[in-house]
C-alpha cells in the first residue's frame, strides 16, 4: 500500500513540477514567474521527502530543509526586487 501511495505522490509532484516550469517559461510577467518558482521548490521539497520514505534515509529530510530555508530567502528577495528595485537599501 505504502508503495502505491509513493507511486501516486511521484507521478502527482513530477506533473506539478511540470506545469510549474511551463508557467515559469510562459509566465506573461514576473510575478507569475515568481511565484511558479516559489511553487517548483516546494513541490522539489515534496519530492525530496517522497524520495526520503522510498529509501529509507534521513538525508533528503534535510536537504529538503535547507532547499526551505534557501527557497524563502529567494522568494523575499525577488520580491523585494520586484517592489523596489533593489534589494539592498
């Protein structure tokens, strides 16, 4: 059972994923492409864990939460960027 339910979340992420980075290529202004990037690393997130419980390691938990941290980093940096300008004042 465990098997199909990872099978499942597998082919729902990489689908997500997919659309993701076609709204990121196709995006019609950069706040659409920010936030399909912001989406793709939390989907990667969700992929990095499903690969976690398939295996068995704890290495993917926290890589998965490092790509977090880093990903919320970005995100408010671009969207500073695309408020002001600049990101450092």
């Amino acid at each position: 059972m465990l098997n199909l339910a990872l099978t499942f979340g597998f082919t729902a992420m990489g689908l997500a994923m997919l659309l993701n980075v076609f709204r990121l290529v196709k995006g019609p202004d950069a706040v659409d492409r920010v936030t399909a990037l912001d989406t793709l690393y939390i989907n990667t997130i969700a992929v990095l864990m499903l690969v976690g419980i398939r295996i068995g390691s704890d290495i993917f938990f926290e890589a998965a939460l490092l790509i977090a941290m880093m990903g919320f980093v970005g995100t408010v940096a671009l969207a500073k960027h695309l408020r002001r300008g600049s990101i450092i004042e």
